[in-house]
C-alpha cells in the first residue's frame, strides 16, 4: 500500500508555486507541456484544412482554358449532342456514343442541370435499348 508522507496544505503549496518570469501575475504554474501540445494540434489540424483548401481550389484554376479548348463542356449551354461525342470515348462503338450523347442532350434539353450528378439520374427503359440491335455493349 502506499503511504503519502505529505499533508494537504503542502500538496496546496506545491500547486500553487509562484512563476519568476516578469510581467506575468504570481499563481500556478502554467501548464506548459499541455499548452505545448494543444498549439501542436491545432498547428496540424490548420495545416490540414490548408492542404484541403489547396487540393480543391487548384483543379478550378484552369477551367476556363479547358472550356475553350472542349476537353470539358458546360452541360446546360449544349447546342447539340455531336459535342458530347468526343467525351464518351470510353464506349467501344460509335452507335453506343451517339446513342448515351442523344440520352444525356435530351435530359438536358428539357431542364438545365444544376449540377453534373443529374446524370446519374438519368434512366434508359430496357426496352429501348434491347430493340436497339448496335447497342451490345449497353445489354
């Protein structure tokens, strides 16, 4: 078991032990490896949102060159579906582009999008592509 050999009134003395750095007032001593270590986390989590900010704002810098050049398109100012053509490159066959680039350009022309996750919303009836016989790779 252990035994304290100090009483309370030197346990309330050793708390309260006068500080000798000038300008500050006599208390307790300041917990420095806590204020230490609370400055370090909030040096991290600063940094953080800093990397967080940087990450999303870089890739915006340079949208108003890829407008131009067509590597991206603004959705809700398509004149027509010929445009979304080169974009769908990753489907095998032309038929299936036009196909996918006429679905997406109706959607569109019946109401602005407001963001490019209505084209997830989009449906196609299975009907409607099982009577399409060019479009294998969509079955």
């Amino acid at each position: 078991m252990v035994v304290t050999r100090s009483t309370a009134a030197e346990r309330r003395q050793r708390q309260t032990t006068v500080t000798a750095v000038p300008g500050l007032r006599p208390g307790p001593v300041p917990r420095r490896r806590e204020a230490l270590l609370l400055s370090g986390g909030l040096a991290v989590v600063l940094l953080g949102l800093l990397l967080v900010y940087l990450a999303v704002t870089r890739p915006l810098a340079d949208v108003p060159a890829k407008l131009a050049s067509g590597e991206i398109q603004n959705l809700n100012a398509l004149d027509s579906s010929e445009k979304l053509l080169p974009l769908l490159d990753f489907y095998d066959s032309a038929e299936e582009r036009t196909f996918v680039a006429e679905t997406i350009w109706r959607r569109l022309h019946e109401s602005p999008a407001p963001n490019v996750g209505e084209l997830a919303k989009i449906r196609v009836p299975a009907s409607e592509i099982g009577a399409n016989r060019q479009l294998t790779g969509l079955r």
